[in-house]
C-alpha cells in the first residue's frame, strides 16, 4: 500500500540525555519502522549497560538537590515543558504517526495534547502539601519515656531515582504521565522508552533540557533490546521502578526488583470485561465497543474487548457490532477518514492472527474477519468479531492487544459477575444498564481498578490501576502523586 505518511520532521541523529550531555548510544544505533509503510523513519540509538549505569548514576547525583528545590520552581519548569510541547505538537504529531502508527485522529487528540495537560496538571501538583496531620495523642509512661501528649505529621518524600519504562502504544502520553507527577513531588527520573517508537520521547527530553531542567534531573536512554530495561532494574541507584508495559514482562520486573527492594508501581495488560444487561441502551454499548477497532486499533489496555451480554439481546448486539465494524475504514493513518491503522509491528500483528485463529479452532463464529485487509506494506489487522465464545476460550482469557472484541452471552447476572471475574486481569471494567443504580451494584462486584458505567469515557482525577495481573499501585490525579513518594512519619510531644 502506498501511504502519504510523512517523515520530514524526523530531526535525526537522535541522541540519550545522560547527566545534562546529549551522547550517541554505545552499542550503536537502530532503525525505527513505519508501521504503515516499512520505511525507515530514523535511527535511535542503542543504550550499553554502561549508558544505563551513567544515566541512573546522573539521576541519583541530581537527586538531593532537586528533591529540596521550592516547589514553586518545581510547577514552573513543568508549566514551561508543557508550553514548549504545546510549540511543538505541529511538528511531533507526524512524527508519532509515522513511528506510532497512530491515525491523524488518535495522534493529535490523544498523543500529545493529553502530554500536555498531564504537565499543566502536576505543575499544580508540585504545589501540593501531601502531609497529612496526625490527631494529638496521650501516651502514657513508660520505661521508654515520660508520658506525652504527642503530635505528628504523615509526610510525603520523594522516593528518589525512578526509572520509567514505558510501552509502545502512547509513547509521549504514557512516559509523561509518569514523568510529571515524579518530577512534581521532587523525584528524578531515568526514560526509558519502548523500542518500537521512542523518538517523540527523545524530542520531550530534548524540551526538558531546553526548558531549564537541572543537569541530571531528566535522563533518557533507549535501545532495542530487553536488557536496557533490566539493567535500568537493577540498577543500585534506581529507587523505584514505574513501568507500563505486559504483564510477563512486569512479573521480570517485580522479581528483579525484589533483590533491592525497589519501590515499583506496575501498570499492566487488560482484558476489559464489558457487561451488557437486559436493559442496556444498545447505542451507547456499540459505539463503546467499537472504541476497540477505532482507538489506536486495539493496542489500548483499557478497552472493552471482552463483551459479556444478556442472551435476549445477544443477537441484536453482535449484528449491530458487525455493522459497526464493517464501516470502519482502514488505512493510511494521514487521511483523515481514517479510522483503523495499521498494528505496531509484524510480530505483534502474527500475535493477533494467532488468537484469531486459536479462537476459530476453539469453536467461536468469526463474524467479522479482519485478518487481510489487503495492503502490500505494512503491519495490519482490520476489525475483527468473534461471537458465540466461552470464558475457557483463549482469545477471551488472553490479552489480544490489537482490534479484535470477543462476544460472551449470560443469563443472569451472578452468571455475567462470574464470568467478568473469571479473568487474570483486572484493569478497566464496564457496565452498561439504564438502571444506573442496579450498574452501580453491578460495577462493585467487578474485580478490577476501575468499572466504567454507559460509557468509555475517562477521568483523569480518578485513581488507576488494576487488580490481579493487571499491576499493582494507583496513579491518575492526586494519587499519581503519591505514588512516587515514601510515606515519613514525624512526630514530637506536642
Ligand atoms: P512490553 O512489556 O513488551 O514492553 C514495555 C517496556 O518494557 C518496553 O520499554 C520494553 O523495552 C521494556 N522491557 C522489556 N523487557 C524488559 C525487562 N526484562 N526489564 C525491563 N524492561 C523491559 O509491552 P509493549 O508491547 O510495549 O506494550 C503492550 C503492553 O502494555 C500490553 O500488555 C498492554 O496491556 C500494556 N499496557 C498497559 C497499560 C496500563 O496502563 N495498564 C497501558 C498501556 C499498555
């Protein structure tokens, strides 16, 4: 296929931000694919462990003075991060579509406009007071010490180095809505984006630096291969570990980790039960599905791929889903009508096939085939539907990551609980029913971080995160601060 995708504002030889010098990686350099086309869109460069070392050890040197820094520096230098992202979103938007794959749509509302307000939101973060004031309390005598009336504070400290390894599906958006909140509460940070697509991430490095952050403060290395990450992890100077990313490769991490004690705050893989009742308004339900093949083609960890649905509306639903899946149009991500594009990479795209075809052999009714949409060049799965499945089918129990929805009927709603739960995930739920009460019942039975009720829209102050393999910790809003602080208690006679 012949796309229009536009690579000129690639601003190679792109470089890592080690202790405030910018240095070429020193195991070499790797190609960056367009997904869309095959192309080169630029070389990254290839971090050695000895690049890791320097950058974590940059970050912790940077850390003592920057962790007492006036907060109010602290809110301007991400309020000047977000204006100059903001300069520049011209000119990064094409470039996330040609690395991304992201669509035109996807890739200026949701890339780096979504970047932007994350830093606008933890600059006001930076200002903050996270203390919490303990109540007086009487302490009687001891053999310790003369009984006091003591007083107390639950403070929040910056937990130090944070390495953020992030995914390949929102690279900007992602690593920011890490990085912000981190630096916001006086944390230094180590980058270390996916392989797939980190050049719109060495460009927010370059605007960190630009914008005044002290040398040391903000690091990114990059590389191609797993052992960047897993010597970010263990890495001494690393304090915490903020990752985004599979479920397997999170369980590395944790285990990594353990040997150190490394904080770790692990965002995970989704499978996101989305239960239709009887009484659903069948609109809101189908257009919310279909965010699975129209979002980013499925590579979103929050979306609803897996409907649960009352048998008396089964079939209206999956024939309106199919309707709604057919109309999509495929394509080159630059034009505007375009609504699926392509998936990140040609193993990711032999992944989503081998689900597909493990769900057919299972037994489940391929209602819409999405596995030739028919281009040349390029990585592509098209809007896929598989009907008539049962929760031990593996297409339902595994994460898809690409645009395919399985349909799961029920009878009752204990039934449709049952199967909701009977998942190893647990990120992002949903429930639709008029009855908004009955979904409310609903949604606390469902075992995962966060339900949504009659739509899939967000909220960004609410906390996120997931239950069961889908991760451990919360960020999103205030909490997104927390997370990367230690709790400290101090407490005197009052
Ligand atoms: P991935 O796990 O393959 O890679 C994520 C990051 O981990 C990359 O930067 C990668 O280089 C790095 N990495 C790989 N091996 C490592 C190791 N041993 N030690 C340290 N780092 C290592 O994930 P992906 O394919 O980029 O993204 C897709 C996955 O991310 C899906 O499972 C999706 O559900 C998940 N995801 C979750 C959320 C969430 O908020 N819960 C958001 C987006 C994506």
């Amino acid at each position: 296929m012949a796309t229009t995708t536009d690579t000129s504002t690639t601003r190679g030889p792109y470089r890592q931000l080690v202790g405030g010098e910018w240095l070429p990686g020193s195991d070499g350099s790797y190609e960056i694919i367009n997904p869309a086309t095959e192309e080169v869109v630029a070389e990254a460069p290839e971090a050695s462990t000895d690049d890791v070392r320097a950058a974590a050890a940059a970050a912790a040197e940077a850390f003592p003075a920057w962790s007492r820094t006036d907060p109010r520096e602290r809110a301007a230098l991400l309020e000047a991060a977000g204006k100059r992202l903001a300069e520049r979103t011209p000119e990064l938007i094409p470039l996330v579509i040609a690395e991304a794959g992201a669509t035109s749509s996807v890739g200026s509302l949701m890339q780096i406009p979504v970047a932007i307000s994350r830093f606008d939101r933890y600059a006001r973060g930076a200002l903050t007071d996270l203390a919490r004031p303990l109540p007086p309390q009487p302490i009687a005598t001891t053999p310790l010490a003369p009984g006091a009336l003591m007083g107390g504070v639950a403070n929040r400290v910056p937990v130090g180095v944070v390495a953020c390894i992030s995914p390949y599906n929102f690279p900007t958006t992602n690593m920011v809505g890490k990085i912000a909140p981190a630096l916001a509460v006086g944390c230094t940070v180590v980058m270390k984006p996916a392989p797939q697509d980190p050049l719109c991430v060495i460009e927010l490095a370059k605007i960190l630096d630009e914008v005044g952050f002290p040398k040391g403060v903000v690091n990114i290395v990059t590389g191609a291969k797993p052992e960047v990450g897993a010597a970010l992890v263990d890495d001494d100077n690393v304090d915490m570990v903020s990752f985004t990313g599979s479920t397997t490769v999170g369980i590395k991490i944790m285990e990594a980790g353990a040997r150190t004690m490394k904080r770790q705050l692990q965002e995970l893989g989704g499978k996101g039960a989305c239960v239709v009742c009887e009484d659903a308004d069948l609109d809101k339900a189908v257009s919310g599905i279909a965010s699975v093949w129209g979002f980013h083609t499925g590579q979103i960890c929050t979306a609803p791929t897996r409907v649960i649905v009352h048998r008396s509306r089964y079939d209206e639903l999956v024939s309106r889903l199919a309707e709604a899946a057919k109309a999509l149009k495929v394509g080159d991500p630059l034009e505007a009508d375009t609504v699926v594009g392509p998936v990140i990479s040609g193993v990711q795209r032999d992944r989503i096939l081998g689900h597909i075809e493990n769900g057919v052999k299972e037994g489940a009714e391929l209602v819409v085939d999405g596995r030739d949409p028919g281009f040349d060049k390029g990585y592509w799965v098209g809007p896929t539907l598989l009907a008539g499945c049962d929760n031990a089918m593996s297409p339902v129990r595994e994460e898809i990551f690409g645009p395919v929805v399985v349909v799961v009927p029920f009878d009752d709603e204990d039934e449709a609980i049952r199967i909701a739960n009977d998942s190893d995930y647990g990120l992002f739920s949903y429930v639709f029913s008029e009855e908004t009460p009955r979904a409310f019942e609903l949604a606390k039975q469902i075992r995962s971080g966060r339900v949504a009720i009659n739509t899939v829209q967000t909220h960004h102050e609410a906390p996120f995160g997931g239950f069961k393999l889908s991760g451990v910790g919360r960020d999103g809003g205030d909490y997104g601060l927390e997370a990367y602080t230690e709790l400290q208690a101090v407490i005197w006679p009052a």
